[in-house]
C-alpha cells in the first residue's frame, strides 16, 4: 500500500480542484449563520400620557433646576453650577440665567406637546394657546403676559444641562431649547405660530419608567413656589418618607445665606469680627424660620388641592401621607 501525506488526504487532485472549491463554497453558503440578539431599537418620541398629566424625569423634580425662590428675587446667571439634588447618586451641572417654578410649567407643557411628534420635530403652538394652557390668564393674552412666555423660552434656549446618573451610564448633556422661532428676522413682527425644538437627549431622561406623571389642574390650582416644587418631589414618592427641612429648603433652592457668595471667598476665610458673623448666623436662623412658615403654608395647599391626605411639621422633619 502507498504511503499518503496528511496534505495527499486533506487536498483533492488537480483534476478535482475546481469541484472541490465549489462543494466548500456551497456547503459555506447553507452552513447556518449564528443568530444575532436583536438590537435595542433607538427612542425617536417621548413616552405617551393622557392631556391630564404632565411628565417630568425624576432628577429634576427632586433637584433646584427650577428652584423655589421668590419671584421678586433677582435671577443669578450660573456658570457649569453644580444644582442642588435629593439624590447622592445623581449629579446636575448648568449654565445660564437661572430657573424658577414658572419656567417649570412652560416646560412641562412644551414637553406634553411634543410628546405627540417625532422628537427632533418642531412642537408648533400660538402664543395664545399657550397662555391658555397655563392658565395665566382668563380672559385674553395681553402683551405682558405674552412677553412672560417669551422671557421663560429664551432663558430655556440659552442654557447647558448636564445630568449624570447610574441609571444613564453616562452624562447626558443638551441645550434645553436648541431653536425658537417666534419673529420674523427680517421685521422683527412677532410670529402667529411659534416653533420650539426640544433637545433628542431629552428622550434618555425619561427612559422607560424613571419619570413622575404630574396631575396637571393640581399643579395650575397651587401658587406657583415652594407648593409647586413641593408638588412635584412628592409625586416622584408613592410612599414619601419624613425629610428634613434644611434638605427641603437646599434642593429646593431656598437655602440658606452662603458666606462666600455674600462676603467673597478671601472675604469669608479671613472674617474675624464677630458682629459680622453675629449678623449672618440671624439671617440664616430667620431665613431657616421664614422657610419653616413657607413649607407648612405650602403643605396645607396640597391638601386643599386633594394631593396630599396629611402634610405637617414635627420638630426638623416634615411628615407627609399622599392620597
């Protein structure tokens, strides 16, 4: 018997060459493809709710994003600030004019329609409909009320929002409103329909289920404050447990007196007369006591509203009971 090689077995004769490629190429065709685990399809629109709800991500509710402070108080610019939140695990960076209870309900309403359309697309409304919506009126728009609206949009526009939470795996970053289109360039005329475009990024924050939904006609019933900021914590709780007041008072934006922002960083390491400090521990202890009034006053506006069963004070801690 001959002796064959290894390569005399594995490699066919020339004569056969060609037939043997094309059995290898066609058994490689029917040989069968492993199957791929299918890809997460990318969200392209916010999540569905009724016209009764309006829907807000969880980290903003519970942060000073839209802060509390009374609407006679200057508005400070920030710059890549680091926002007060009521979760360890989450940080929020912004930048721009800062952002109060009002702006809160023109997002929330430009976020309700834009949940209807691809997001990316622009949300179109009449500056009517929209003070409608808000209630900040009964009777006709004036100039004044259109030009709130106006203001409350263009500070939106012109901001930086960082948000960074486990649940993200990442830092989700976005222009609140990349583009508003409410005059015309050329004359300056004010525009019938205004166009807002809402950042695709937002789509993430909400995700499947890390949103609050929002009873719209409570939030319209309660003054616009601490009630609404308090509103909206408390509906990110289904079972809310007893928080302290000096938490509430810093995540809501109504903190007390920083020395450093009032006296200046050199200012404040160096402060040696008594007096001074004397003066500023008052303001604090009398900004501490004005908040404790403010809370229980707000507190009992969620009941009247039917949102809150029990809401009350005892000692530093606030205990409320949701209905």
């Amino acid at each position: 018997m001959a002796f064959h090689s290894p390569l005399d077995i594995a490699t066919p004769a020339h004569g056969d060459l060609l037939a043997y490629v094309k059995e290898m190429a066609e058994r490689a065709k029917n040989r069968p493809r492993p199957v791929e685990p299918p890809r997460k399809p990318i969200a392209v629109q916010l999540p569905l709710w009724g016209n009764e709800i309006r829907c807000m991500p969880n980290e903003i509710l519970r942060s000073a994003l839209f802060n509390a402070r009374n609407r006679n108080q200057p508005r400070r610019y920030l710059k890549n600030e680091t926002i007060a939140i009521i979760d360890q695990s989450a940080r929020i960076t912004f930048t721009g004019e800062e952002l109060r209870q009002n702006d809160e309900s023109v997002w929330l309403q430009l976020i309700h329609l834009a949940k209807d359309i691809p997001i990316g697309n622009a949300v179109e409304f009449t500056a009517y409909s929209l003070v409608q919506a808000l209630r900040l009126t009964k009777s006709y728009p004036s100039s004044n009320h259109i030009e709130q609206l106006c203001s409350s949009l263009q500070r939106m526009q012109a901001t930086s929002l960082s948000i960074q939470s486990p649940r993200l795996g990442r830092a989700v970053s976005l222009s609140m409103i990349p583009k508003f289109e409410w005059r015309e360039e050329s004359t300056g005329i004010r525009l019938h329909t205004w166009r807002v475009f809402i950042a695709p990024e937002l789509v993430e924050l909400f995700g499947d289920v890390h949103f609050t939904h929002l009873e719209w006609k409570q939030r319209l019933a309660l003054p616009t404050g601490l009630a609404t900021w308090l509103h909206g914590y408390y509906a990110s709780h289904s079972q809310p447990y007893p928080i302290r007041l000096s938490t509430l008072q810093n995540a809501s934006g109504c903190k007390v007196i920083d020395r450093k922002k009032i006296l200046g960083s050199e200012q404040a390491q160096q402060l040696t007369d008594i007096q001074n400090i004397r003066f500023l521990t008052q303001k604090e202890q009398a900004n501490a006591r004005k908040f404790k009034q403010q809370v229980d006053a707000a507190l009992a506006e969620l009941v009247r509203v039917g949102f809150l069963k029990m809401g009350e004070i005892r000692g530093h801690l606030v205990h409320v009971e949701r209905l």
